[in-house]
C-alpha cells in the first residue's frame, strides 16, 4: 500500500520519540486525496475506505511506518519554549514521489506522545476540515504548502470549551524540520547535533551543496529566500498566517500549521484574526519582519557552521548583519514583484511602492474587500479617481496592451479564496453530521484564478452576522 523510505529516524534517539496512535476508536473516513495519493505513488486505488479510514487515523499500523514524534523547541510570540515537540502529531512514515522527492506522511490527532505534556494529543474534527480546505486551496492558489491526503472521524468525542467530534489530519510536506527543531538542539548545547541536523537536512532539500566549500551558509542562504518569497506571496493573497512562531517555520518554504490563520474580507494593514495574538505581533503587515526575526532565531543556531576558517566571532555577527540588510532588501523586492502584478505591473520598480500603497490605503479607508477589490482590477476602474489616473499612466508607460495587462492581473489576483465564514460554515455543518458544504469547498478550487458561474457564491463577502473576527488554533 505504501512504499516506505523513512530517514529521520534513522537519526539519533534525541531527535524523536517512538510512537503508538491511540485517538480512533471507531475512524470513519471523511476525504481522502487520490490525486496527491497518485503523485506520492501510493497504491491505494483499489484500497476501500474502511481500510484508509483504519490506516490514516493511525488505527492500523503500516508494518514498515516509522511512527515517531519529532523533538523541537521554539519561540512563541517572542519567548523561548526548549521543549515543545510534536504533541498531537505522528510521523506516519516517508515516501519517495514520482519525481524522486522526500515526503512526510503526518498524523495529526492521533494520540498522545511523549511531547503532549497535558494534552490529550487529539483533535477536533473543526481544525482537521479547515487544515484540509485551506491548506488544498493555497497549493492551487500557487503558494508553497503542506498538502491534504485524508481526513477521518475518530468515532469519539473530544473535550475542549465544548464537546466536539474527534478527527485526524493526514498531512503531508517535503519535511518537518522547523526552526525550532536547530533551536532545540542548540539550547542544550548538543551543537553536535545541530550539525548532524543541518547534514539530513541539506541532503534531503539541498542535495546539490552537499560538497559545496561553504554549504552551511549557501543553506541558510536557501532557507531565507524560501521563507521569505513565501511570506510576500501570503501577503499577496491577503493571508494572515496567524501564529508565527519559530515552531512553525519550516526550513523548507512551506507553509505550515494553519492553525488560527486566515484570509481577509475587508482590507487592513494591520489586522488580527488569532484570538491569542492580544498584541498583534503576527498581524498582516507585520507578517515580513517577522519571518526575519524567526531567521535571525535561525542564524543564532547555525552560527558555529557559518563561521568561516579565516573569521573570527566578531566578523561573522558583522557579515550576517550586511547579509540580513540584503535579506530585507530581498523582501521588499519579493512583496514589490507579487503587489506591482496585482495592479499589471510585469517589472514594477521601487518607485511603484507608493502607488502600491496608495491602492491599500484606500482599500483600508473605504473597507474595500481585498480578493474582489483586486480581482475588479482587470475592469481598469478603481474608487480614487487620482490614483486610478495615475495607475492608468503607469501601465501605458510599460507599452503592454490592455489584453497583457488583464491577463497578468487574472494570473495573480484570485477569483476565489477560502472565506472564513464559509470555511465556519462548513466546520458547523458537519458537526451536525452534514459533510456537504466541506467537500463542496474542498472541490472548488482545483483552479482559484478561473472565473466559474456555480462559484460565484464564494466571492460574496460575509453578512455582519457572518463576519468571522477571531479564529482559534482548536487544539
């Protein structure tokens, strides 16, 4: 069924925990993904769904899985947590894909493990259909993600501020080490094992550095672009991840652990959805400097492999502090490119900034909705009658006809997102037992950027009792 080729635990003992899934007691299969299934090369077509719901909830064991949990630490909002660790997820196993990549099979509530501390390790079936419909509609919205296989029922109840149905969520990702995973290792002084660490993972992400003279610093290197050209395309999109912590960045450009994140309605540089984000540390405009911060979290852990033979301390923190000038710098040109093709720039320069923000600042002041407001653009109309003149100039003095121009605003600018209210009403109707808005949603974006009439009710924004103001990371 399944073609194991499982690594990370092949690395010491320090780096995981074995496992048991303990959540289903009686799994019922909700969604399973037959096209990714196929791309991983898995043979499931003639498995039925008892036998996935059985596999995927952890239920039965896959005689060659791993079935470990994953050692990290991280920063929460800014505080340093040594020991987090997987705490309701398992690592199902590894599996080679058609193309000859690495990919984790991930369970998520199915279980206490080592990590859970006072958690039961399970979750509600409401994080399990968001993870699914969000994380599936940013794969074909073009944005570097973990992946969707299968959601199950685990036939028993889950306690939280309320009774929920239990589920578990089959993710899968190029990986699972995060940020926090080196921070782990380096906060106890095993800099042996941050070295260890950083070998797998150059050779499962970067294989091309594996005999690089300096592939330590072509590494980080890597791992800075990935994060940050995936944070300027989430900014793009309106997307406010939610909780940012060095736990949930992933040294592999993903993004990862949904959680409390979601989409905007209504534009606002500044706006908040985490119910714990009190502060508004990771709030959408924020979302950039952050993803350096967590960086620099990074670089602190690598520092004894960044360092060079010819340098000494003080000349390495001065070369990573030219370097991270030149990552912000590399920032904005990646926000710059993703926010100048929204409005049919194809090479916008540091001067289309302003434009650029004279657009949000009137979408933030007139509560425009971004999606629609940006989708709309391809009419070449915009509220402002002053900016919409001097957007018009600017476009003609690129020499790029109207066609061009509609083609590349209709490339970036999505018809559909997953709205939070119709993502809730989903989570409510099943809950109730009625699974069909879910797998409605979960099917409507196989192509987010093409306009189709039976969609059309997915580009209305929230009623004012539909408005989702808070989101909760329902652990």
């Amino acid at each position: 069924m399944i073609n194991f080729t499982n690594s990370y635990n092949q690395l010491p003992n320090e780096f995981y925990s074995n496992e048991t899934p303990s959540a289903a007691v009686k799994p019922h299969l909700i969604a399973f993904n037959d096209k990714l299934a196929n791309e991983l090369g898995l043979d499931c077509s003639s498995i039925d769904n008892e036998k996935l719901a059985f596999v995927f909830s952890g239920k039965e064991l896959l005689e060659k899985g791993s079935y470990i949990s994953m050692a990290y630490a991280g920063h929460q909002f800014g505080h340093f947590v040594p020991s987090l660790g997987d705490g309701r997820a398992i690592l199902m196993g590894e599996v080679t894909d058609r193309e000859g990549l690495l990919y984790d099979i991930h369970l998520k509530g199915a279980g206490r493990t080592h990590f859970s501390r006072r958690g039961d390790g399970r979750s509600s079936l409401g994080p399990v259909l968001r993870e699914y419909i969000v994380s599936e509609a940013m794969y074909h919205l073009g944005v570097p993600t973990t992946r969707a296989l299968a959601a199950v029922l685990t036939g028993d109840d889950v306690f939280r501020e309320d009774i929920f149905p239990g589920g578990v969520f089959t993710r899968v990702a190029r990986g699972h080490i995060r940020v926090g995973t080196f921070e782990y290792f380096f906060s106890r002084e095993e800099h042996h094992n941050v070295k260890t660490l950083s070998d797998y993972a150059i050779a499962r992400f970067d294989k091309d550095l594996i005999d690089h003279e300096d592939k330590y610093n072509q590494f980080f290197d890597r791992i800075v672009t990935r994060k940050l050209s995936l944070v300027a395309k989430w900014m793009g999109l309106g997307f406010i991840h939610g909780v940012m912590n060095t736990d949930n960045t992933s040294i592999s450009g993903e993004t990862i652990d949904y959680g409390p994140c979601a989409f905007m309605d209504k534009f606002s540089f500044d706006k908040v959805f985490s119910s714990i984000d009190r502060h508004g540390r990771y709030r959408y405009a924020n979302q950039g400097n952050i993803a350096l911060w967590n960086l620099s979290v990074l670089a602190n852990t690598l520092f004894p492999l960044l360092k060079r033979d010819e340098e000494n301390d003080e000349e390495v923190v001065q070369r990573l502090q030219q370097k991270f000038k030149e990552y912000s710098a590399y920032y904005e040109a990646q926000w710059l490119k993703v926010m100048g093709n929204k409005i049919g720039i194809f090479d916008p320069h540091p001067s289309d900034s302003e434009l650029i923000n004279d657009f949000l600042l009137t979408m933030e002041n007139h509560g425009l909705d971004f999606t629609n407001t940006f989708r709309s653009l391809h009419n070449f109309d915009f509220v402002d009658e002053e900016i919409s003149s001097r957007w018009h100039q600017r476009l003609k003095e690129q020499g790029k006809g109207f066609d061009e121009v509609r083609e590349l605003m209709d490339s970036v600018n999505p018809f559909i997102i997953p709205r939070n209210h119709q993502i809730e009403k989903a989570i409510n109707d099943a809950i109730d037992g009625n699974f069909e808005h879910f797998h409605f949603l979960r099917n409507a974006f196989g192509n987010p950027y093409k306009e189709e009439s039976d969609l059309l009710s997915l580009t209305v924004e929230p009623l004012a009792g539909e408005v989702v103001t808070k989101t909760f990371c329902g652990t």
